[in-house]
C-alpha cells in the first residue's frame, strides 16, 4: 500500500491510537431513546438492507470463481438405437468424467480468484461503511428534532410573557398612561415570537418526518424519556492519528480492498499471455444390451487434454494489461483521496467541536446577561425610569441568546457525531 499522505498529526492535535473500529455505538449514543431508534433503522432501513445484499451477491460471486479452481465432474447415462444393413442395434452407456479442468500453472484462476475475494471484501467494508453513515445521520436527525423541540419550548414561555406584558399595557394604554408607540411595540413583539414558534414547529415537523424515513416505519408511541441537549449523553470520541484511521475507517478499507483486487486483475491479465492447458477425461461402460452394460469388457474410457498458446491477439492480451496497470493506478489515487478526505473530516470535526464548546461557554455567560439587563429594564419601566422600548429591547436580546445557545448545545452533539463518523464509527 502506497504511504499515507497526509501529516501524521491533526492540526489540532489529538493522538490517541484507539482504532476506531474498536469503538461500539452503543459505548457513543447513551440516549435510551436515541438507542431504541437505532435499532429499529438497523432492523428496518432500506438503503442498509440494500448495502447487505450487495455484500450477499459479492460472496456469490466469489464463490462462483472460486469454484474454478476445482474440477466439475459429471455423469451421463446414454441411449441409442440405430439401424444398419437389416440390423437394428442399441448402445447403452455410462460416463463419469472430468469435464474441461483448466490446470492453473500461470495463476490466471487463481488472480480471479483473489479478485473476487477482495471485492467481497470490499463490498463488505461498503456495508460498514453504510451502518456507520446511517447510525450517525440518523443521531443527528435525533437531535436535530431535539432541537426543535427545545426551541418550541423556550419561544411558548417568551411567548406567555410578551403577551402578559402585552395584555398590561394595552390595560395602561386603554386608561391614558402609556403612549401608542409603546403599545404597538408590545404587540409587535408578541407577533414576531409567534410567527418565530409557527417557523420552528413546521421545521419541526421536518424534522420529524426526516427520522420516520430513517426508521422505516412510524415513531413508536412507548418510546423512553429522551435527554436534553445540554445533557446529551453523547460520548467525546478522542481522534486517531491517519495510521488508526486506516485501521477503522470502512471507506479507507473498501478502497484497499478495491485497490488490492485491481492488482489481482493485473495477474491475470498477465496470465493471459500464457499458455493455458485443459483437460477433458471420462470413463464409463458401454454395452449393447442393459443386461450386460456393466459386464467383463465393456469398460470405456477417454482423455483428450488441450493446449492453448496465445499467438497472435491482435494486440488484446497487452491490450488488457495496460488496462488492469492503469486502473490500478486509479485505484492508488482513489485510496489516497480516501485517507486525505479521512483526515479533513476528523480536522474539520475536531475544530467544530472545540469551538462549540467555546461558544456554549460564551453564550451561557450572555444568557445571563442579557437576563439581568431585562430584569433591570423591565425593574426601571414599572418606575417609570426607562422607556417601555428598552424592556421590549432587551427582552429580544434575551431570547435570541437563548435561542443561540440552545444552536450552541445542537452544534456540539453534532460535532461530537461527526467526529465519531469521521474516525469509522463502530461495528460491534
């Protein structure tokens, strides 16, 4: 295998050489509703199950060359009547025998053989590859509707309270105390966090459906309690150095599977070039009455063996070896784009979710902030301080903190998802 080319550190560091093979879903995801969902898209979903038949037919296949290497044996029971000069005349007749058996002195079956092999594997690798994809985009859907959720809940209790300092003012107003302009404000805020909650509960929704699909058949209704995201119980999967990913990640796998059956193929391209030797054998009895078909003397047997010397091809046999070289040389490029892809993902995914964590930590010191700057706009308005325009103000900034914040807690249980996809996931 060509050497990996890539550095041999993240930019960001990390060189644990945990294998990421070597990491379960199960140790990752520790929702138990997010589990139970898990299992059901393994057992239901369509594009897995297409990915498992795929492998199903790849074994068929080999096994389908394999059988080359092994001579077919066969048994014929023969009759015939003829007539001849006045004399009619029956032949009876029993074979078993070694039809057409290629003697594999070049390796030519043998490189077949090993082709199929590794594109079983491959194939294989593929079905890895697809569980992986589907726990993790499946998790993500999952906390996606979380999300929603969560920012459903935060805008229906900033919802009850714009609309409570709505119904005051309009009180106020309606009595002479307080100006139009602060009035209309209210009300401008209570149809701007209500159109916000319509947003989210379509997106919702979405969401909903997107996980349904996944799944393959409707949300039971007897699902557990799932968590919230800031306490997602989402695993912290520590990178691998590029010689681990090569280790665990399926799609780096397939690709040397893949690559390791192209080189198989140039074996046998090679073998073309020589001679090719088959043999043909039987014995049996023959006889002109049953009775006697299996006594003294009627023994019969044969062996015709064959030689094939490639003369002239018409330029076909080099013609097919420049071929199996050059996709060879396809499949070298496609593995090393493999292992480069590889590693930007972990890159990417190890940056998305170190600065997820820095921003939670930001956002939840101006979740507070902003808090006590409503409380006090909220405090000097009552005293006839502050204009109502300031509590309106604040209480917008309020709810886009937290509603960021809310983002923030998606952002890193995604990061933490895609980091564990971007090492391999798990396959036990």
């Amino acid at each position: 295998m060509p050497d990996a080319p890539v550095s041999s550190k993240y930019p960001s560091g990390g060189n644990t050489r945990t294998a990421s093979n070597e990491i379960a879903w199960r140790q990752v995801f520790r929702d138990t509703q997010l589990v139970r969902l898990i299992d059901i898209a393994l057992a239901n979903n369509r594009d897995l199950r297409v990915a498992m038949l795929r492998v199903e037919e790849a074994r068929a296949q080999y096994r389908i060359e394999r059988s080359a290497l092994l001579p077919s044996v066969s048994q014929t029971i023969d009759f015939s009547r003829s007539y001849q000069a006045g004399m009619t005349s029956n032949q009876w007749q029993i074979n078993l025998g070694v039809t057409s058996y290629e003697l594999d002195l070049f390796g030519r079956i043998r490189s077949l053989n090993a082709k199929a092999l590794e594109q079983y594997l491959a194939k294989t690798e593929s079905q890895r590859a697809a569980q992986v994809t589907l726990v993790a985009e499946l998790a993500t859907q999952y906390y996606t509707l979380r999300q929603y959720d969560e920012l459903i809940a935060n805008t229906k209790l900033t919802l009850a309270t714009v609309e409570e300092s709505y119904h005051l003012n309009d009180s106020i107003f309606k009595a002479g105390g307080l100006l139009e302009l602060d009035l209309r404000s209210a009300e401008a805020q209570v149809l701007t966090v209500k159109a916000n909650l319509i947003a989210y509960e379509r997106q919702r929704d979405q969401a909903e459906n997107g996980l349904v699909l996944m799944l393959g058949q409707p949300l039971p209704t007897n699902l557990p309690v799932g968590q919230s995201l800031a306490d997602a119980p989402v695993k912290a999967v520590s990178a691998g150095v590029p010689s681990d990913l090569l280790q665990g990640r399926p799609d780096i796998q397939e690709a040397e599977r893949t690559l390791r059956a192209a080189n198989a193929d140039i074996g046998a391209a090679r073998a073309a070039f020589f001679p090719s030797i088959k043999l043909t054998a039987q014995e049996g009895t023959v006889s002109t009455e049953l009775t006697s078909l299996f006594s003294k003397g009627t023994a019969a047997w044969s062996f015709a063996p064959q030689l094939t010397l490639p003369i002239f091809t018409g330029g076909r046999n080099r013609a097919n070896l420049d071929a199996a070289k050059i996709h060879t040389r396809i499949e070298i490029a496609n593995y090393e784009k493999a292992i480069q892809s590889a590693f930007r993902e972990v890159a990417d995914a190890l940056a998305a979710q170190r600065a997820a964590k820095q921003r939670i930590s930001t956002l939840q010191a101006l979740v507070v902030a902003q808090q006590r700057r409503y409380d006090l706009a909220s405090a000097g308005d009552q005293r006839g301080v502050l204009s109502y325009l300031n509590v309106v103000a604040a209480q917008q900034d309020l709810f886009s903190a937290q509603q960021n914040l809310i983002g923030a807690h998606y952002d890193a249980v995604a990061a933490r998802i895609k980091l564990y996809q971007a090492i391999g996931g798990g396959w036990k």
